[in-house]
C-alpha cells in the first residue's frame, strides 16, 4: 500500500516542518525549497516508518539507487542528495538527531568536460526569427536574455521591473542568491524596455515580475521553457539538420558561453557573467569544438621549416 501525504505528516511532520522554515531561513529560492522538500519526501516514503534518528548511510543508498532505476542521471542523484543533506543539517542544528549521513555518502561521479550543446551565431538569429504571437516582444526579451545575456531559466523568472536600471545594466538573483551585474548590450536594453511598455499589469503584491503572464502573475519556469520548446519547433521545421539535437532553453545559455569564448573573453570574466560559483563549470566552454584547436595549429604550420627526410 503507497505512503500517502497524511502518512509522512503522521510521522514526519516536525522534521518536514524544521526543514521548511530552515530553508527559508537560508534565503533558499522558492523553486529550490520545493525541489529540496520534494526529494526529501520521495526519500521519507522510502524509510517510512522508519524513525528519523534510525536512519543511515544505507537508507540514502537505497534511496538514490532507487533514483538510478527510474533513469535519474548523476546530475539528478547529486541534487537529490544535496537535498538530503541540507535537511539532516537542519534537523542537526535543531537537535532532532545527532548525525548527518548524507554528508558520509559520496556523490555520484560526474562526466568531465563532457560538450555542451549549443547553437551556432546563425542558428540563433534563425531561432529569434522564429518568434510568432500575441507576446512576441516579451518572447523575444525572454530569448535574448537567455541567448545573448546568458541567463538561466530561474533567473529570468526572478526577474523583476526594478532590476533593469537606466545605466543599462541589469542586476540579476543567481543560484545561492548570489546578485551579480550583467551591462547589457543597447539592443537587448531596447528590447526589455519595448517589452516592459507592452507588459501587462501584474496581480502580485509588492514584488512586481517582469515578465507577466496573460492572467497578470509572474510568468512561470515552465512557461518560460514552453515558449523555448515551441520556437525551438519552428527553428527545426526551417533547419531540418537540426532535427535529431536535443534543444532546450539551457542551450542557450551554452550557446551564450559559446560565442564568448570564440570572440575571446577570459575565463574568469566568462565566470563572472554566468554567475558560476567554481571555475571548473565554466572551464567546459574551452572545449565547445575544436575549431579554435584547428585554427591554432594552422597559424603554426606556416612556421615548420621544410624537413628533408627523403
């Protein structure tokens, strides 16, 4: 018989409680405390009903091979884990248990350098070309922003009125609500205002969203990736070549990394712009294709003297 909701509120409800206000308590965004309590519910319906001060390192293996079974990725399993270990934390400092044993059990190996899939300068001006409707000027913004400013998803859904400033620039809330300054080039700065006149009124209190939904709420993260996904079709329908590559609203933002690394921004600037906590995620870019390889080794082939090895 399934574990229900009023199961784990039975028997886990203080820890599940302790974990929500610790998590607003550690400025977590709204979308990482549902990620974060919704993997550690699938976890708790795993254990129940178990007691939480029983738990180990076995049961959160058990758990993330479980994860593994149902095709979650090492990506997927890290943040699973990542979740688990930030609730054993807060039941920890609230001293409902004495250990963390997520904290003991590794994370899952992650592929190296593996190549980011990304869309060539023309195949971007393609796919901006490919934006229809009614909300054309805020789809575009959207896109621009992710394409040529490399925001992420979340980012642009955080976005509010007050975080384009008149200098230019725009002020953007990262992962870690890290804040980090982006000058935008003039015409993405004329885009956001355009879309910002056309932009319907909002139904929210004091927080007032950028991008605005046709019933006036903030527009959400799988809307945004909806308006991707559909002018990524009509991308495709023009460019059959395209047709196989798993295109997403995130590989724009590698297609934005892309087109910095080639025009030769440094890597600790290309850091800065993509609100990377290590250097090491943004060192992936230095590897996006080996034209640069090629173009190196060509400028040094003019500079072999000729061998005579007859």
């Amino acid at each position: 018989m399934p574990v229900t909701q009023h199961d784990l509120t039975e028997q886990y409800g203080i820890e599940l409680e302790i974990f929500s206000i610790w998590l607003k308590n550690n400025g977590m965004t709204a979308e990482t405390q549902r990620a974060y309590l919704n993997d550690t519910k699938r976890y708790l319906e795993l254990v129940y009903p178990e007691s939480i001060e029983r738990t180990g390192k076995m049961h959160i293996m058990r758990y993330l091979s479980a994860a593994r079974e149902r095709g979650a990725g090492d990506e997927a399993r890290n943040r699973k884990l990542s979740a688990l270990r930030a609730f054993y934390k807060a039941l920890i400092e609230m001293e409902r248990v004495s250990n963390n044993p997520a904290a003991l059990t590794a994370k899952s190996k992650m592929q190296k350098n593996k190549l980011p899939v990304y869309l060539e300068e023309e195949q971007l001006e393609e796919l901006l070309s490919c934006v229809k409707g009614k909300y054309r000027h805020r789809n575009l913004a959207i896109l621009l922003l992710m394409s040529y400013a490399g925001l992420r998803v979340g980012e642009v859904h955080r976005l509010n009125i007050e975080d384009l400033h008149r200098d230019g620039s725009i002020h953007i809330l990262g992962k870690g609500r890290k804040w980090r300054v982006i000058p935008l080039p003039e015409p993405i700065h004329k885009v956001l205002a355009g879309a910002l006149d056309q932009r319907m009124t909002a139904k929210q209190g004091r927080e007032q969203p950028f991008f605005v939904s046709q019933f006036g709420r903030r527009l959400s993260i799988r809307m945004i990736q909806t308006i991707a996904d559909e002018t990524f079709a009509r991308l495709k329908e023009k460019q059959p070549e395209l047709a196989r590559q798993r295109l997403s609203s995130h590989k724009l933002r590698h297609s934005f990394a892309t087109m910095q690394i080639r025009s030769g921004t440094d890597i600790r600037t290309l850091q800065e712009l993509l609100g990377h906590a290590s250097i090491e995620t943004t060192q992936i870019y230095t590897h996006v294709d080996n034209k640069q390889l090629k173009l190196a080794m060509g400028n040094i082939a003019g500079k072999i003297p000729d061998l005579d090895i007859d």
